[in-house]
C-alpha cells in the first residue's frame, strides 16, 4: 500500500523529477499488483497549485485525470482531521502533509513524497522518496 501526497502527484502530472516512479506505481496499480491511496486534502491542495500554476481549465482537466486513476481517495473524516491536527501540532509540516502522514499512519503505507518537510517526520513514516 502507498500513499500520494500532492508532491508525488504534481511531479507525475508535470513532468518532474520523480514523475516517473510515480508512473510505474500507478502501472502496477492498475495490473493490481499494489494499492494506491490520496486524502481529498491532498486533492484539493493539487487543484490549487495546478489552478495558480496553469489556470482554472487545465487544472480542472488534470482533476478529472486523477480522478480516473487507479487511486483510492479518502475524506476528511473528524478521526483523520484530529490525526493530522496532532501531527501537524508536533512537527513542522504543512497541513497538507500532515494529512498525508496520517493517512499512510492509518493505513500502514509507505508514503511517496520528495518533499524534504516529511524529513521532519520520517521516524514516524516509511517512506518511498521521490527524487528531486
């Protein structure tokens, strides 16, 4: 099982360093070889980069892509909101991140990132690094 946070997203729908990993997990995701999961925070977090970045249009397009993927997306329930709360209050990550720690936490997952803010947090994670 892994994780998205927005990073590894970005990077694949970019064209960045680390895209490609990224790529290969969703194709063997998609053979149903491993499991894929993003928090709806990370989604949301993705929209607004890609909207400030390259506008409204595309980002919305770029939406419907990962929606498409073979990715399990999960809500904001009140258990995970307090779980990265709680995160969040002990390390120095984002919001965003924080949701993402907590749910590769929750599910067990290794969490896919090149972010260098969950190096902060990496005793707490398993973590499969994108590179930067």
């Amino acid at each position: 099982m892994y994780v998205f946070d927005t990073f590894a997203i970005l990077a694949y729908f970019l064209a960045e360093s680390g895209g490609g990993k990224v790529k290969e997990l969703l194709r063997r995701a998609e053979l149903g070889e491993i499991s894929l999961a993003m928090s709806f925070i990370n989604v949301g977090e993705v929209f607004y980069i890609l909207s400030r970045e390259q506008g409204r249009v595309k980002a919305q397009s770029l939406l419907a892509d990962l929606r498409s993927l073979s990715i399990q997306f999960y809500d904001a329930t009140e258990e995970r909101i307090l779980a990265a709360a709680q995160l969040k209050a002990e390390y120095s990550v984002s919001y965003a991140d924080a949701f993402a720690a907590s749910l590769a936490q929750e599910l067990g997952a290794l969490l896919v990132t090149g972010d260098p803010e969950f190096k902060a947090i990496k005793e707490k994670l398993s973590l499969f690094w994108l590179d930067r």
